[in-house]
C-alpha cells in the first residue's frame, strides 16, 4: 500500500450543545484573538470520522486554530457516559443508514459494512500511537489521522492491529519519525496522557464523541456534542457560512 493511496483525500458528520463553562480556561489568554476548536475523538467513533474529515476539506475552518485530541471511547463507556451504538441492533441497523446518508451528501468517502475487527478488537494502542504523534510531530496528527480514518471506515482495514497502524504510519511520517512514534505510544508518558485527554473531556461536559470545546475571537467558550451541530460551531466561533442546508 502506497502513501498515495493511504493519504489520497483530505476528507470531511453530531448531537446537542451542553453547558457553557465559562470558569473553565481552555486556552491560553494570549492567544484568545483567534478562533480556536478542540476536537475530542476515537477512531471508534464513525461520526469523529465525519466529524474530523468534514473539518478537514471545509473552507470554513480554515482559519480556525485546531487542536486533535485522541482519547478512548471506551472510557466513557466506563463512566457511564452513554451507551455503545452496537448494544442496540436497531440502533446499529439506523446508525449505518444515517452515516451513509452524511457521508453521501458531504462528499466523504464511504463504503457498507463495518471495519474488521470492529467493535470487538480495543483501539487502545492505535490511539496512543496518535498520542505520541502529538509529542513527536504534531504538525503531522492530522495527517496521520487523515490516513487513519480513511483506512477504517473507508476502506474498512483493522487500523487496531499493530501491524496495520504502524505500516499506515511509516506512510505518512518515514521509518525513523514512525519508529519513534510507536516506541513513544508504549511509554508510561502517553498512557497516561490519553487517560488525561478522556478526563479532561469527560470533565468538560463530553457525553459522547465528537466533542467539541471552542474559544471565540471574544474569548468566549461553549462546548458541543456531535457531527449534526457543526453549523452551530461555524456560527459560534464566527466563521464562514458552510454551504449545506442541513448544517
């Protein structure tokens, strides 16, 4: 498998707005003249692939400062935060018609069927491997999850075995950057991080994935949940209008 084609689209899908948290300081004061977005996702999450490829390919975000933060959607799971999309047949039945309903309207790519492995096999190691991407090279993370992404629920490969990830990634950042990575994804460091991330978007408010939390050119927060209010992030943080009706 070629770079090309593990990295040949720049891609572009969620749920309601929570509670703004105006105590809480997600980015630095000195930079609070610019549009920022922290985007909270798994690879797990079909609609974080949405979410993230959409943001990816949009004009409108262009000029929005964006940070990627993987964290492990079984976490919240853990905390109770939700349920998983497979405990329910008819859920799972509706949720593959609705994805492929977004994905066919936003022009991202997408094929029927689920990843192999999905969603019994942990992304655990591959979202760590993302983490240290971050530490390592993070001018690199979108790429590599630009790659990722597309991998698993476009061509449906199982992004979770070793193997599959670390050759995705020697792709994109060549064999020494790559090797680096992988050996800092088994650190106690980045475990420990990706714990932290989860934390952090658990204690923000997170009631599922993708999450959104978002600083304005005024300084002012709020939070979102899911794919379907990426208008209402455009609207908050002052960006262009997306062109869809249905965002």
């Amino acid at each position: 498998m070629g770079r090309l084609e593990e990295h040949e689209y720049l891609r572009p899908h969620l749920v309601p707005v929570a509670t703004t948290f105006s105590s809480f300081k997600l980015f630095p004061e000195s930079v609070m003249s610019k549009a920022r977005m922290k985007l909270y996702l798994d690879l797990q999450s079909p609609y974080s692939y949405l979410a993230f490829s959409f943001i990816r390919k949009s004009p409108s975000f262009q000029t929005c400062d964006k940070d990627y933060v993987p964290v492990l959607l079984i976490g919240f799971v853990k905390a109770g935060v939700g349920t998983p999309p497979w405990s329910s047949s008819n859920k799972v039945r509706y949720l593959e018609k609705d994805l492929a309903r977004w994905a066919e309207q936003l022009k991202i790519p997408w094929r029927p069927g689920h990843p192999a492995y999905y969603p019994n096999t942990s992304t655990s190691n591959v979202q760590r491997a993302a983490v240290a991407c971050s530490l390592e090279c993070p001018d690199k993370l979108g790429d590599v999850l630009d790659a990722l992404y597309y991998a698993f629920w476009f061509r449906k490969r199982g992004v979770q075995l070793d193997e599959v990830y670390e050759s995705i990634l020697r792709s994109i950042l060549g064999e020494s950057l790559s090797d680096k990575v992988v050996r800092r994804s088994e650190s106690e460091e980045v475990k420990a991080l990706l714990r932290k991330n989860t934390q952090e978007a658990l204690d923000d408010g997170a009631c599922g994935l993708p999450w959104f939390s978002v600083i304005n050119s005024a300084g002012e927060q709020d939070v979102f949940w899911g794919f379907d209010h990426i208008g209402q992030v455009t609207r908050f943080l002052g960006l262009e209008k997306i062109r869809s009706a249905h965002l």
